[in-house]
C-alpha cells in the first residue's frame, strides 16, 4: 500500500511525464464508460456533496474499510477503466485493460488513447520475475526485473497511465470516508456515495503539508459494495474521474496474460535501474552513475533537507531523474533530464535565476520552477512559493 507521502511522489512524477509535451498539465476529468458491466455510459447525477444530518462517518468509514480489505486481499483482478483527460495544455481519452495475480503478476494494455504520450497499443507486462514494457510506435520492448508489490492494487511499471493508477488506486487504503447518501443515483443504479479524503485530514482544516491532497467522491453500487465511479479534486491537477467499467476479483487468469514474447521486427532493449539491491528507490550515487550526468542536489552542508531517494522515471530514451526531498513536514521534488530541457509553451513568470532564465507557474496549488542548465532540464515541483523554490534552485550543486 502506499503512504500518503509515495502517493505524492508518484502523482507529482506522473505530472512531470504528461508534462513533457504540453507543460503544466491543468485541471483532468475523466469521460463516462462505454462499457455494458457496470453501466454503459455512466454519468453522474448532480448530487449534493454537503455533509447533511443524515452524514454517518462510521458507516462510511466502514464500508470504505470494507473495500479496500477486499481488493487488497483479494488474490487477482481483472478490470477495464477509461480515463480521459482535460487539462489546459493537453486533453485525451485512454482505455486500458488490467490483469493481476499475486505475487507481482500484471499485465497492462492500452487499448486506446487520443493522448499523444499514450501509444495504443503500448503493453507493460510482468511475470512476477521480469518486467516487459512495448512501446509499439518505437518498436522496442524494454526488459528489466519485476518490481516486488504487495498488493494487486500496485501496477508494476513506470509509465504515465501506471503512475496515475497508482495514485488513484491508493485512495482506497489511504482516505477517511463518510457517507453522504445511502440511495445515491448513477444512470439508474443505487449507489453509497462517500465523500472522501486522506486519512487524518476529517477534522482538520488543512491536510498536512507534503501529503497527497485530494477530496471527492467515491459510488459503490449498493448490492455488491463494488466500486463504480471516483470523482476526486486533486491538489495540483484538478477533477479527476475514474470509471470501473468492469471489475472481477477471484477469477481464474491463464498464465499466458503475464507472458510476453517480441513481435517480429521488435528488439529488446534494457530497462535502467530503478530500485537498489534493497529494493527502494535510488541512492544519489547509484543515480548519478547511472544518468551519466552530473545531477544537481542540495549541498550537504544543509541538513535540515532530507533526501529520501531517486526516482527513474521513462525509458533509457526519455529517462527523468526525481530527486524526493523533504524538510520537516514539506514534501518536494527536483526532477531532472535532457526530456525536460528547452520546454516551450509553459506559462508563468520569467525568473531571474543561477545566471539564467527560469519560469515559475503554479497549477491548482502546486508550483514549479522550470530553467535548462548544461542541456539538462530542471523542474523544482511543490507547494512552495516562488522564495522557497528559488531558494532551493541556489543550494543545488
């Protein structure tokens, strides 16, 4: 499961991917399903969120509990999901497919995206043992180790759709939920709507600073208690929406779902290192070595900056180095990579900064200063002010 700090990191990595060829993503939703096993064409009624007398924490605190008990220890999943995307600088619908066993089997197929970073067609395959990820339009299909999960909730891979996944997925073990109507209505169909929130965060009147910040809705069709629709207010994106179009547990999967072998034509290539013999993130050095370039960090004579790993993010043509800082409570950022470099089309002030020009833009309450330094691409990302930001951009060394 994720805590809310990886929840963090793995949305804000997802956002400096998409934001490759469109700058700062703005805000998303997600479009209905087309699907006939949940609904075809789901939309939401205009549901009043306010919390009302008829508000139970505990009843939905405990059928959230419920949920998340189920699908984490459920033993594998099978679902459809379409997830669209309407943000200022890019827009498009994805269609996937998902299939997962314990331990660390997956398998991840694009069916289709109007999304220019999302191939239809593109494949992330894992056996529990080997990690297979086929980028159709490249012709390549890049092999690694499998990353070890410990539940089917966590989609092996580093791709933009895996990290969004993930993120939306970890909501169900990381959210305090409340019901706010037991006969809610989804095209036709009785649903428990919860409106949700990360843990800890219900009687306060800020979430914690470097935590994953979000607040929504959550529909469970009443007779099965099986999720159906999220509806959630992301901090630093805005709407987000996610669709089950279809969603088994328990079921029998052949293990073909969790092969893959090339198709003609197809090379293999070698996936990067992106986790240590430990299994966690990359230590600076293991990074550095591997990049092969020099990668800014904090000076070490500031210890009050704590440096929690290196995140590899794309593939070895479009590899993105996420440096995870925090100091105290505040969670942040630096990510760096020649995809990053020369970024046109970011709106924002122009900044003065380590002898350059940089950019400092803020979407929905995450802000970013962006500049290129020795043909590598910089981007500081956090709820932080242009002081802070610019600030840490002058200790890099």
């Amino acid at each position: 499961m994720f805590s809310h700090r990886h929840s963090f990191y793995h949305f804000i990595a997802f956002c400096v991917l998409i934001s490759i060829a469109g700058g700062i993503l703005g805000s998303c939703a997600l479009a209905s399903s087309t699907e006939a096993n949940v609904s075809a064409r789901i939309q939401p009624t205009n549901l009043d969120t306010t919390p009302t007398a008829t508000t139970t924490t505990n009843q939905g605190q405990q059928l959230l509990d419920r949920v998340s008990q189920r699908l984490n220890t459920a033993k594998t999943l099978q679902g459809n999901f379409t997830l669209t995307l309407k943000g200022q600088a890019i827009a498009g619908t994805i269609k996937l497919q998902q299939w997962s066993a314990s331990p660390g089997k997956s398998r991840n197929e694009v069916t289709s995206s109007t999304l220019p970073q999302v191939t239809t067609g593109s494949l992330t395959v894992s056996d529990g043992q080997k990690l297979w990820q086929y980028d159709p339009t490249q012709k390549i299909a890049y092999v690694g180790p499998a990353q070890q999960t410990s539940s089917i909730l966590t989609i092996p891979g580093r791709g933009q759709v895996q990290l969004l996944l993930n993120t939306l997925l970890s909501v169900f073990s990381t959210s305090d939920g409340t019901l706010v109507k037991n006969n809610a209505s989804i095209n036709g169909r009785e649903t428990y709507q919860l409106h949700i929130v990360p843990q800890g965060s219900s009687n306060q009147s800020n979430t914690p600073t470097g935590g994953l910040d979000y607040q929504g809705e959550l529909y469970l069709e009443r007779d099965s208690e099986q999720p159906l629709r999220m509806d959630l207010n992301l901090s630093g994106i805005g709407p987000v929406s996610l669709n089950f179009d279809t969603l088994s547990l328990n079921i029998s999967i052949g293990a073909d779902k969790f092969r893959f072998s090339p198709p003609m034509g197809v090379k293999e290539e070698l996936l990067p290192n992106t986790t240590n013999s430990n299994g966690d993130t990359l230590t600076l050095g293991q990074a550095q070595k591997q990049s092969g370039y020099h990668l800014l960090s904090i000076s070490g004579d500031h210890s009050e900056y704590s440096l929690n790993g290196v995140t590899v993010l794309g593939t070895p043509q479009n590899t993105i180095y996420s440096l995870n800082y925090m100091k105290g409570n505040q969670t942040f950022i630096i990510s760096q990579g020649k995809p990053l470099a020369n970024l046109t089309g970011i709106p924002g002030q122009s900044v003065d900064l380590r002898g350059i020009k940089a950019t400092f833009a803020q979407t929905n309450g995450i802000f970013s200063l962006s500049w290129t330094e020795k043909g590598i691409g910089i981007r500081i990302i956090g709820s932080l002010t242009q002081e802070q930001a610019t600030g840490i951009a002058q200790l890099l060394i």
